[in-house]
C-alpha cells in the first residue's frame, strides 16, 4: 500500500521549546514556519 503513511510521534525536547520560545520573541511566526517541517517529519 504505497499511499499509507507510518504512524510517526515527534516528541519535542525540553531544550527545542525553550529556544522556539526564545525565538518567538524575535520573530512572531516561526511556529507557523516550523510546523509543516514537523508535519513533513
């Protein structure tokens, strides 16, 4: 079945939050940015 993706988990790191937290002060929309990369994971 070439169309099923796995079924994949991204457990983010204490230290990845921290600095997306950190850069989300400078720039607003790095979440936004960042999320379809995870997604693409």
């Amino acid at each position: 079945m070439p169309n099923e993706q796995p079924s994949v988990f991204i457990d983010l790191t204490p230290e990845y939050k921290q600095n997306l937290r950190n850069l989300s002060k400078r720039f607003r929309n790095i979440r936004s940015d960042v999320q379809p990369i995870i997604e693409e994971l």
